[in-house]
C-alpha cells in the first residue's frame, strides 16, 4: 500500500528528479508532484511524494524532516486528505465567523 508524504520548505529551484533522488534513499517511490503557481508555473515550495510501503514512508520521513535543501529546512510528514486541508484554512476564518458560511 502506497503512503503519500507531504514535503514542504522546498527550495523554489527544486525539480522532479532532485525529489526522487533523495526519497529514492528511503525506498521505492511511486509518484511525486511538485505543486506550481497556476499564472505563473513557478512552483510553490512544496509537493508530495508516494512511497511504496508504509516503512519505507516512515523511513523517509525520520530522515528528510529537517533536512536541509538548499539552506532550507524541509518539513516531511504524512500527506492529509485535500478535504481535511481546505477545512483547516489558511486565515482561520471559520472561527471569526462561529463556524458559519455568509
């Protein structure tokens, strides 16, 4: 069973290849998407890597989580659902407004 990892703190320069270069040290890897700006296509600093197992997820986290890219400090951990993120927000919103859409 594939687990998908959450990699945040990526430098802007990094591709593809560099991500699957280092997480190929903890194991096989089944994807990786780099999430870019849609205007622009610049990426936006993280993106998310499939392992093929769990040990192999929880390997690649023990070892890149702080990692340092570039001068940047990477944050791996277990990728949420989309939904899970988008209710979290980014501006808190839902609780100036009690948890209620205007």
């Amino acid at each position: 069973m594939t687990k998908r990892l959450y990699v945040g703190n990526l430098p802007y320069s990094t591709t593809e290849s560099d991500i699957r270069d280092l997480f190929s040290q903890s194991g096989e890897i089944t994807g990786v998407t780099l999430i870019t700006d849609r205007e622009t296509g610049r990426s936006k600093g993280f993106g998310f890597v499939e392992m093929s197992s769990e040990a192999e997820a929880e390997d690649a986290i023990r070892r890149f989580n702080g990692y340092s890219m570039n001068n940047r400090s990477l944050t791996v951990n277990v990728a949420r659902p989309r939904d899970q993120q988008e209710r979290s927000g980014s501006g808190g919103g839902e609780s100036r407004r009690g948890g209620y859409d205007y």
